[in-house]
C-alpha cells in the first residue's frame, strides 16, 4: 500500500536541517553518570537492610571489587554482592518524558532500586540493558541504589570453571537517558545487498509508547564517510514495527580492513511538522564469504584472517577497564598488522565494536557458553535471552562477522548429565536457530565441541601444535587433517607462554627436542612430551613458534585463517603456580601492554609501516663458550637488512618466507667477551631506512650454581623505585639458568605495586635468567626504603635505599 505525504510536509522536511532542528518536545539526551558513586562490599539481599552507619567509599564507574584480589597471593577472590548508591538531580519531571538508566554492562546479576523501589533486574554480566526510572522519579535529588553480585550461580553463564576471573561490579559506563515517550526504539540497520557498483539499505524502526490517532512519518538521511548527504526517505508510520527501504546507494565506498568507510544514517520521526525523536546509526557496506572447504573473501576479494583474541581486562583494574584502555588495545591490534579478532569469550564494551567498526577489524563475536555443559530450564533460558541480547546490541556494526555459540561447551559439566552430547546437540540447534533468525547474514560457530561441528556455519578444533602436544612443525599436517573434514575450519587459539626477559641459548627446537647449551663435548638431547609442562616457557621458543605457524599460514592459498591465543596476559584462577601466579601468560603483550617478543614476530608477517627487530631487547646479558657463533634473529618487513656487528658489517640478506627462521633474516655472530652492540638496518620498496640498535654483554665463563640473592634499586621517571633481585654464584656472576620463584616485600618507606599480574607488579614470581623485579612506590612515613627478597632458598636479602 502507497502512503500519500502532504507535499506541504515533504517540501518543510526535505529544506530543515536535521542537525540543527530543534524539536517541538524534550530533546532525547545521553548524560554520562560514572562520577562520584557510593560502594559498600555489604551483600544485603534489599537496599532497607543496609545499615545506617555504614561506610560508603566513593568510586567512579567503570568499578570492579576485583581489581587486586584475583592477582594477589592468596588463593580465591572475593564472589558475593555489593552496592553502589549515587544521587541522580532531574531539575523538572516533564510527562511527555521517559528517563532511563542504561547500564553498559555490570557483573554478573543487577538489582536497581530507584528512590527506594525496584526499578529492574538484569542477569548476564558482559551485555547491557535499560531500567525505566520514569514511575519512580521526582523532582529534585533521586536516590539510585544498585546490587551487583558476582556469587556462583550454576544458571548463569559462563562457568566458573571457564579459564578467567568472572569480575564483579559495574564494569562498564552508566548513562542517564531522557527521551520522549513516543520515540524511536532500537534501530537494527542491514544492508540486503552489496556490491561495487550498487548496494541497499534496510532499517527496522520499532516506535515506542502510544501514538494514537496522530500522524506520523519517518525521515531516513543517508550521508557518505565524509559527511555529504547522499539520499533522503519519507514515509507514513504504518504500524509500530516499520522498516526503511534505500534501494539504491550507488557505487558504495566499502567498509574493508583496508579502509574501514563508515556511513551515517539519521532516522527521524515527525509528527505532523515537528520533530519529535532522532537517533543515528553508523552503515558499514561489505559482504563476505567462507569458500567451501576453501578461503575467505571479502567484497569479492580473498582475505587470509590474521587474527588474535582479547580477553577484557587490564592490569590494576581489572575488567573496570576505561573507554581509552580499550580503545588502545585495539589500536595496538591493528598496529601489529591483524585484520581479525576473537572477542573471549563474552560479548564485550561497546568502545571495542566502535574501534573495530573504524580500524578494519572483523570480528567474531562469542556467546559465554564456556565449559560447564548443558543446564536446565533457568540455564537454558538465560543462555538464549543472553544470545538474543549479543545479537540484539551488536548487530549493526559492520566489523562483526560470526557470532559464536561456544567454546569448550561439553567440558566439566557444572549439572548431572550435562555433558550429554544429544541432548546438548538440540539445544544447540536451538541457539543456530535464533542466530540465523535474528540475523540471516552472519555466519554461526563453536570451538572444540566435535559432536556439534555440523550444526553451525564454522567450526574450529583445537590445534596446540608444540605447546600442550606435538610439535609446532606438525602444524603443516594438522591443518591439512582438518580442512577437509569441515566444510568452514577456522582455526582459533593456538600458541603457548612465556615469561617475559626469559631465554635460552638452545630453546625447544621444532621437532620438541632439548639440546645441551654449547657448553659439553657431547650434544645430548632430550623429547619433551608436553612444553607446556615441561618447556622453559622462554620468549625464545614462543617466537620460534608462531614464526613457523605464520611461515606455514601466510603461504596456503585455501587456508581461511586463524587466532592467535591470547593478545594480553590476563588473570585466571585456574593457573597458581604459573612464573606470574594466576596470569595466563600466553599474551603477545603483558598485562600492561607492554609487547613481548612474540609480538614482532606478527609484525614482521602483518604489519605494513616497515620496521626492524632484533631479538631480544630483554636479552642482553648472554654467556657462551669462546669461539662459539650464536644464531642472531632480525623480525622486521624490509625486503632486506644489513647487521653489523661492533661496527662491522655481517652482511645483507633478502627477506624469503621460504627460510627459517625470521623469513632468513639471521646471522651468526661470534660475540667478544664484554660489551657487544648489534646494529640492524633494514630498507624497504621504497628505500625508506629503518634501525635498531641491541646492546649485549657477553661472557665466556659459565656462571655456577646460585649461592645468593643480592639486590638492587634505581629511580624511575615516575618517581618510583624499581627493586631488582640477582640470583649470583660464589663468583658473583649472574646465574643465568636461575628460574626459581622469589618473594619480595617492602618493609618500611612505601609500598609494593603488586597485585597487577605484571612482570615488575606481582611479589611473587619466578626468575627470568636469574632476575626478577617489582616497582615500588614510596611513602612520606620515613626516610629511608627497606626491601628485602627471599624464596625456600635463600632465607632474606635487604637492602635499605635513601629516597
């Protein structure tokens, strides 16, 4: 049926301008409240029962109780309820208003209470939702209350026993919405059909509140990424759930992980000749494709996905990480050249999708079914509301490309019978269902739950070649293995740990052999069954590792692509005895971000701003026998690079990803005892020169067994101390091959900054080549700093520094 438009209102709506109108009622807004809350760790079950004397610490929002208590040295974290409290002004009530609280996430279960009343409940920690203020408020000062738990509760996604910290508290922003009460719901925005000459735009308008007899209209305003209004739409209200048809944006500019074009569509709704809502929402135009048992391709060109993972934490803050945290974590994603993340395993802060929408990142979006098998009828429902929720909030960015329903789904069944693979197999179906009916034009997939492999789009088993089995020289085979068996193999999570300033003269070799050091006649070697048990856990062996995954991935023309387990250490509670006790250390860069080696190893395969690498900067005290030639390593993207040695040049090479390792890009250097500097000098297409400069100083002598641990401190610019522990022999050389925990403690002066799971942040951790650090921040209390450090060996060492 055609709608009739009074010309008189077609011709005021095409001449007003939409950014600048202002509307005939309240204007909708967005008022950030994450300033000045109240937090109390009381877990009264009703706001009444909190007692009047007790005290609220001021926080601002985003806030976790689990900052430090998931990192310290005492096993288990805080999992229970808490409050928050904070007075919300509204200066006027207007009735045609509604006032909403829009949380961006809070963990796990919510309860907002609002002057006193129960406003709304939420359950599902990493999604957001709205509770309606409107019945409960008054003029004047508003009293919201908010309980947060993060308790174990069997019925509710993901499970505790899932490989990472469930962090309670109100993780992400809070806003104050105001919007009419006749307005526009959630836009869900899709583009039906793409391509390089021509593309369409469909946009579902639900209308919320009564309209009445009245007159309404839609007005859609497409504008290109440069901000030119490219087509406009009117059309009359039909019903409360309407939809918007461009049939024609010709000759699209495409969003690709090249140039990230992002377009902005107004929709607008009228009454009569006034404005009465508007929202807006950005358009990505792309279409993708996974080949049968074959690549992927994206707007009609093969795209090999070079992806990682990021879990949502950071250290010191845990998952209450800032707009600019996030958004520097995915800066730096990108700067290593991925073009593909795996969000890990919860749907995460809108900050990441907006960075992956304007950086060129594909996403793959993971519903929190993580281990714990199949529950009941709560855990059944909960799981698809959370689904619906995922797909509901995140379907309009363009950046994402698969919702997961799964990772290690069947295993440690939290329920008796839950890991019954037919019965988990149906319910499964019923989540592939709601996936493809909301949402026909993304792929669905699951990770290492076999029995299910054919029930959704894509599917990855779990490849850990050299880490928790084999050797990463088998990775060749492996993924010949599994290619055809599944007709779209992704393959997500692969890699291993290392602890940062860890190396070794011989690490692990492709074929999961030890060697002996130089040092002995007789080269004797050894199998190791599991690295990750039994490995030394050096930046040498990881490197050694994702360069031959990479040297193997980049050069497969039917591969679709992989992901790098994990981008950024993170917390777990399932790792105590690991070298930073409850990280998995399994990240390219630490929990700071600070990057490891491992990290220039991607660049050097990924990234397009050339630079050159030599590892490694956080070895630069090396041992060896006179005369013995060390195999030297340059990651870099020049096409080729000159090394010279103390000044003498060890000649040019061409980079070849054929060789090994470093695509060729290595030299023995026979080093002198004392000082060594290592100059690399790379040039690329284009002649443009890179540098990096290594410093190294080398001995002859084998250091012996630790006798000792001395320590050592030195200022930082922040103004803090670094203390640093040497485990030395009765010589007094460095015991390179040293790699015991130690504990450190600050006794007097100031504090430890421990508890953030850092190489210099934690006081308890392993030694890297006989050192060990941890940042200490000074006090006013005295004049002096006294440390001291210890482990089961060597009963105290102090050290006593004038600030």
């Amino acid at each position: 049926m055609i709608h009739k438009i009074p010309v008189a209102l077609i011709s005021f709506l095409l001449v007003i301008s939409c950014s600048e109108v202002e509307m005939g009622h309240e204007k909708r807004s967005k008022t950030l409240l994450n300033k000045n809350w109240g937090y109390t760790e009381v877990p009264y079950d009703e706001p009444s029962k909190i007692p009047d004397d007790t005290e609220w610490e001021t926080v601002d929002l985003p806030h976790t109780w689990n900052d430090e208590d998931t990192v310290d040295n005492l096993p288990g974290y805080r999992r229970s309820a808490s409050w928050y409290r904070k007075d919300v002004p509204i200066d006027g009530i207007h009735t045609n208003q509604r006032y909403i609280l829009y949380f961006e996430g809070a963990n796990i279960t919510t309860t907002v209470y609002i002057n006193g009343m129960n406003a709304g409940e939420h359950i599902g920690g990493y999604l957001g939702f709205e509770v309606d203020m409107t019945p409960f408020v008054k003029k004047g000062t508003n009293e919201v209350m908010v309980r947060v738990d993060n308790g174990y509760y069997k019925d509710i996604i993901p499970s505790q026993k899932s490989d990472f910290f469930i962090y309670g508290g109100i993780t992400r922003d809070v806003w104050l919405l105001q919007k009419p009460k006749l307005a526009l719901g959630k836009v869900k925005v899709t583009t039906p059909t793409v391509s390089h000459s021509n593309a369409s735009l469909k946009i579902d308008v639900p209308i919320e509140g009564t309209r009445g007899n009245t007159d309404l209209f839609l007005k859609t305003i497409l504008r290109d990424p440069e901000g030119k209004e490219v087509v406009s739409r009117i059309q009359k209200v039909v019903n409360d759930n309407d939809s918007m048809v461009i049939p024609q944006v010709r000759n699209p500019k495409l969003w690709d992980i090249d140039s990230p074009h992002l377009y902005e569509v107004a929709i607008q709704l009228w009454e009569n000749e006034t404005l009465i809502d508007e929202v807006n929402e950005r358009v990505g135009f792309r279409w993708f494709e996974f080949k049968e048992n074959g690549p992927f391709y994206l707007n009609g060109k093969r795209v090999l996905l070079r992806g990682t993972h990021r879990h949502e934490e950071h250290a010191g803050v845990g998952a209450a990480m800032s707009n600019q945290q996030h958004r520097k974590d995915m800066e730096l994603i990108k700067e290593m050249g991925a073009n593909f993340v795996r969000l890990a395993h919860y749907p995460q802060d809108p900050e990441v999708y907006r960075a992956c929408d304007e950086l060129g990142l594909l996403v793959w979006d993971e519903l929190p079914w993580c281990r714990g098998g199949l529950g009941g009828e709560v855990w059944q429902k909960n799981t698809k509301n959370m689904l619906k929720e995922m797909i509901g909030q995140n379907g309009n960015h363009p950046s994402v490309i698969i919702w997961s329903l799964g990772n290690e789904m069947y295993w440690l069944p939290d329920f008796e019978g839950g890991d019954d693979t037919a019965k988990m197999n149906i319910f499964l179906k019923e989540l592939n269902t709601i996936a493809h009916t909301m949402d026909p034009t993304r792929k669905t997939a699951i990770r290492k739950y076999y029995e299910g492999a054919q029930l959704v789009d894509v599917f990855s088993p779990s490849i850990w070649s050299g880490w928790y089995s084999g050797s990463y020289k088998s990775y060749r085979k492996a993924l010949d293995t599994y290619k055809p068996q599944y007709k779209h193999f992704l393959h997500a999570e692969y890699g291993g740990s290392s602890h940062v300033g860890r190396h070794s003269e011989n690490p692990i070799t492709g074929e999961g052999m030890i060697s002996s050091d130089g040092w002995e006649e007789a080269i004797v070697q050894t199998n190791v069954a599991n690295i990750a048990q039994i490995g030394d856990w050096s930046e040498n062996y990881i490197v050694d590792l994702f360069d031959w995954h990479l040297r193997i991935t980049e050069t497969d023309s039917t591969f679709v692509g992989n992901a790098q387990w994990a981008f950024k250490d993170f917390g777990t509670p399932l790792r105590p005895e690991n070298d930073i006790p409850y990280i998995n250390q399994k990240g390219l860069v630490d929990r700071n971000g600070n990057p490891k080696d491992a990290f220039y190893v991607f660049k050097s395969y990924w990234a397009k701003a050339p630079f050159v690498h030599i590892e490694s900067h956080t070895w630069t005290e090396r041992q060896g026998p006179e005369g013995l030639a060390r195999n030297i390593s340059v990651f870099g993207n020049c096409n080729e690079v000159t090394l010279t040695h103390n000044g003498k040049s060890l000649g040019t090479k061409k980079r070849n990803m054929a060789l090994f390792p470093a695509s060729g890009l290595n030299w023995d250097v026979t080093f002198v005892s004392g000082d060594n500097i290592l100059v690399a000098e790379g040039k690329d297409r284009n002649g443009n020169s890179v540098k990096d400069v290594l410093e190294i100083t080398y001995r002859h002598i084998k250091n012996g067994p630790a006798k000792k641990l001395i320590l050592s401190s030195k200022r930082l610019p922040n103004g803090n101390f670094l203390l640093t522990a040497t485990a030395v022999d009765d010589k007094g050389l460095r015991c390179l091959d040293y790699e015991e925990k130690v504990y450190f403690q600050c006794l007097e002066g100031g504090t430890t900054l421990k508890n953030q799971g850092t190489p210099t942040g934690s006081e308890i951790i392993a030694m890297s080549n006989g050192k060990a650090s941890i940042e200490v921040v000074p006090d006013q209390t005295t004049k002096n700093l006294k440390f001291m450090v210890l482990n089961q060996n060597f009963k105290g060492t102090y050290l006593t520094v004038e600030k």
